[in-house]
C-alpha cells in the first residue's frame, strides 16, 4: 500500500518537480528558521495530529493564541485524529494538508511527500534524534519530542503494596506486581489490550533496554539468527515478552482485558487503581493531567526492568516528526517553519509534556529522577544501503518490530491467558517466522 501511495504521488511530482524544486530552493533549513522575522507573513496551515488529550484539554488552541501573538496572519487548524497510523498513512500523499507526523513510510519515500529541513549532519549537532526520518544525508522530520522508555509506575500504591525498590530484574518486577495483588485493590499491571495500538509499546524495549546496545534495532536484529531465543540471564528480547505473558498467566492484570479502555485509564492510574503501564515517557503527562484525576503528585516514571551485567538502560528516542508537505505553496511551507520552529523552541511542549528535550541544551523534567544513573540512549541509523531492510523483513515475517505490531503482542495476552501455548512455543514460532524472512530477503544471517 506505501509503495502504491509513492507511486501515486511520483506521478503528480513528474509533472510539477522543477515547481517544487525551485520553492525548495528558496526555503530556509530548520536552523536557518529565526522566529521574529516575516511577522507579517500570511499563509493558512492544516496541521494533521494525533494528540486528542492536549485538544480536549484546550493546550492547542493556547499554542495557537501565543503563536499568533508573533505571526498574527499565520492561520493554524488542527484535525485531530484519533486512528492516526493509519489515517496518516493513507492521506501522506494528499494535499489536505500542511504539517503532519511522519508515518511509518519507508525511508525512502521521504522525499516524495516532505520537504527537506536541512542536512543531517549540521542538524543532528543541534537537535537529539535528528537521523529517525533522514535520507541520503538529509532530514525531513523535525521531532515533536522526545521519549524515553520505561515504565509507568503509581508511587503511593507501590509504598501500600510494600515495594520498598524500584525492581530491576523481570523477576523483581513479577514480585512486585504480586506483591501490588496481595496488599492493595490496584491492579498490577494494566495492559491496555483493547486500544490495540498500545500493546505495540513492548516492542520499543528490545533494543537498548533489552541489550544495551544502540546498533541492535537498526543493525544487528536484521541479520541476527533467533532474536527471540532464551539468553538465559533475563536479557534480550525474550524477557522483555516474558514479563507480559508471566503477569498475565499469574493473574496479575485487568480482570478482562478485553475490556480495557484507553481513555478510563487515565483518571484510573492517577487515583490508585492501577499500579503500572508499560508505555513511553509520553504517557506520563496524561496519567499525571488526567481528567479526573486527583493525585497527580503519585505518577512515578521508573526504567523497564531488565539490567545488563549490573546496568539499566533506557532507549530514547523521538516522538511523531513534524513533517510539512512537500506539495504545499511557498507561504505555507515557510509558515510551517515558523510554527514548528515555535513549538520546538517556545512553546515549553516538551517540558510540559515530560518529554526529552529536542534542543542538545534543553532541561529535563522532574519525572526522570529515577533515571538516574540509567543511560539514555539512541538506535543507531541503519547501516549504509540497509535503510528498508528492517521493515521489509518486518513485512515478510508480518511481527512488524517498532511498526504497528500489536496483533502479535496482543496474541501473547490471549495465549498466556487462556493457557493454551507456552511462551517458548510462540518464541519458536516468531524466531521461525523471522528466519523464514530472512532467508527469503537473501539476507546473511550471523550466528
């Protein structure tokens, strides 16, 4: 479907490309963007986003307001949409719209719907996880935020439940759910099931927290033989799916999880009758506003449980990229600037938001003080001639790693729940699938 939409759009691009090479030309890079200038500039923007929370909590239209207190004839409207994925998958190649959150595309399609901020390389000195939607030396996506992965944790309800440490280990983490089941009427572990689109979170651990290593996503996990076998020490991408299909076979989440409700979680989490959620740092800011809500003070943020000859690791990463059309006019392409510009610099979205700071000089919020000690870091870029691989293997094996797999997370619930296949049986079956794939890419396999 991506390489049709591509294919489509090529079409339209043959007959206006020197159009729209001429209005690159004469667009400022990102780092050339200085807000105060052109305030007189008037343009419209259509700014596709999947952020209903800050909607209904009126945080957009406050950023449009203090926006427009500098660029007063720039117009800005938001459509919010809450199946984003894969709305935005479908309509990247459209003209109704402005600035978007890159979707999962291809790497190689960049240049087909987006237009370039500016070189990778003088960028990424400037910016943190700049090279996430680069091509060929060059960026398209500016991030929205940045993220570090870990686990939501209810500090009032940990303190009840008798956890006087933060665990470490899966094993540490497994006993502290229980002892969440023993002690207090919280539940341990809320999986969020039903959303679907959250499940697919787990994935983002199997990489840096899993490993400790910033090339394995990218580099190594494509030529790597059974990436999901037993290490036998509690690390890799094996303990990380573990922990959900042993807390969900020890009766140590949601009643019915085919229940949960994305939305009702929040005010839930807040108030105590959840103790945690694995999602990105992203989260926090929801569970902490939620409406509702009425102990913000007791929303912890803690790593994901998995340490590495004696060492925790965070994987960090940016949000949705800020994305602006390529098939936009002139004025509108450099409002677009203007805006994403402001969002990133001035308007405070990502400290508010606890997110990792764009800016290589920004601050961090409060909620990474339990990170301390823990490295954060960035998967490497793939490696040279490899930009797809990932998801073309991601493809043909159909576990889609960090693009939409929730199906296959999602399977791991129901199985544990119903007792019906072991953990390792459906390892044996993911590591199948994958070597199947590999072998039918041609791609060298290292033992």
């Amino acid at each position: 479907m991506k390489k049709l939409l591509a294919l489509a759009l090529c079409a339209l691009l043959a007959i206006s490309c020197f159009a729209f090479a001429t209005a690159e030309e004469a667009l400022p890079t990102f780092d050339q963007i200085v807000l105060g200038e052109n305030t007189d500039l008037a343009a419209k923007i259509l700014f596709k986003n999947h952020r209903t929370d800050l909607k209904n909590l009126g945080k957009l239209d406050k950023y449009v307001e203090e926006f427009n207190k500098l660029y007063p004839n720039i117009e800005i409207e938001y459509d919010i949409i809450t199946d984003y994925a894969e709305s935005a998958l479908l309509s990247v190649g459209n003209d109704d719209w402005t600035i978007m959150g890159i979707p999962a595309i291809d790497v190689d399609e960049l240049p087909n719907f987006f237009v370039p901020m500016g070189d990778l390389e003088t960028l990424d000195g400037l910016y943190n996880f700049m090279s996430q939607w680069a091509y060929d030396g060059v960026c398209y996506g500016i991030p929205s935020t940045g993220n570090a992965n870990g686990v939501l944790y209810n500090k009032r309800i940990f303190e009840e439940a008798g956890v006087t440490e933060l665990p470490k280990t899966p094993d540490e983490f497994i006993a502290a759910l229980k002892l969440v089941k023993e002690n207090t009427d919280a539940i341990p572990l809320y999986t969020n099931y039903a959303a679907g689109w959250t499940m697919g979170a787990w994935d983002a651990y199997i990489g840096v927290t899993a490993t400790g290593k910033t090339s394995y996503i990218n580099q190594d996990l494509p030529h790597t033989a059974n990436p999901f076998a037993d290490n036998g020490d509690q690390t890799g991408p094996y303990a990380v799916y573990k922990i959900l299909y042993d807390a969900v076979a020890e009766g140590l989440i949601e009643e019915d999880f085919t229940t949960t409700d994305w939305e009702g979680c929040k005010p839930m989490f807040n108030n105590g009758e959840i103790a945690t959620m694995v999602l990105g740092s992203w989260a926090f800011s929801q569970m902490r506003d939620a409406e509702g809500g009425e102990h913000p003070e007791d929303v912890g943020y803690m790593a994901f449980p998995i340490t590495i000859d004696g060492k925790q690791y965070a994987p960090a990463g940016g949000d949705y990229n800020y994305g602006i059309n390529v098939q936009a006019s002139d004025d509108e392409k450099l409002a677009a600037m203007y805006y994403i510009k402001w969002l990133t610099h001035e308007s405070g979205f990502t400290f508010d938001e606890g997110g990792v700071p764009i800016d290589k000089n920004g601050s961090y919020p409060d909620l990474y003080a339990a990170f301390e000690g823990i490295d954060m870091l960035a998967d490497d870029s793939a490696l040279p001639g490899e930009e797809t691989l990932l998801n073309e293997l991601n493809s043909e094996s159909e576990l889609a790693i960090n693009a939409g797999g929730n199906t296959k997370v999602q399977a791991i619930v129901e199985h544990a729940f119903n007792g019906d296949e072991s953990f390792d049986d459906i390892m044996a079956e993911w590591n199948e699938a994958w070597s199947d794939a590999q072998e039918s890419l041609g791609v060298e396999v290292n033992e």
